[in-house]
C-alpha cells in the first residue's frame, strides 16, 4: 500500500512538473516587432508678419501734418515713412 502512495504522489509530481515546464523552443515563436510609422505633424507655415510700426499723426491749424514713427525694423520704418510722405503730398495738391 506505501508503495501505490508513494508511486502516487510521484506520478503528480511528473505531472504538475509538466504543466509547469517551460514551453519547448519548437512551440515558441518569435514574437513579430509591431511597425511604427512615425508622421511629422504638418503645421502650415505662415509667413511672419511685417515688423509693426507706429505712428503719431499730428496736425497743426494750418492744416499741416507731421508725424512719429517707431517700431524695431529700420527699413520697415523708412517704408512707412514714404508711404505717408506721398500720401499726403498727393492730399494737399488737391
């Protein structure tokens, strides 16, 4: 009877240690490396905008203009200035 026990017991033993064992090299298959496609987010690119000059228009009574410029872009300015020289050369011949 002690040996059926013990014959027994090795036998679960064989048994839980199979169920426990490592799977063998043939079932295991090499996990597949999952694609990753990487997408540069497109942000539109707008131009940035002219440097911003300000003006301080002036007007005496006699009707003359004279005027304030500043702002940070030098060329900018000067551009400005032209604009509002012509403009006003052109109201006053009228």
């Amino acid at each position: 009877m002690m040996r059926k026990i013990i014959l027994f017991i090795i036998i679960l033993f064989v048994i839980s240690c199979e169920k426990n064992s490592p799977p063998s090299v043939e079932k295991k298959e090499a996990p597949s490396i999952p694609k990753v496609v990487v997408e540069k987010e497109k942000t539109p690119t707008n131009e940035p905008l002219p440097p911003e000059v300000k003006i301080k228009l002036r007007r005496d009574g006699k009707d003359n203009y004279s005027w304030e410029l500043s702002g940070s872009d030098v060329d900018q300015i000067l551009k400005v200035n032209e604009k509002l020289r012509r403009s006003l050369t052109k109201e006053q011949s009228n």
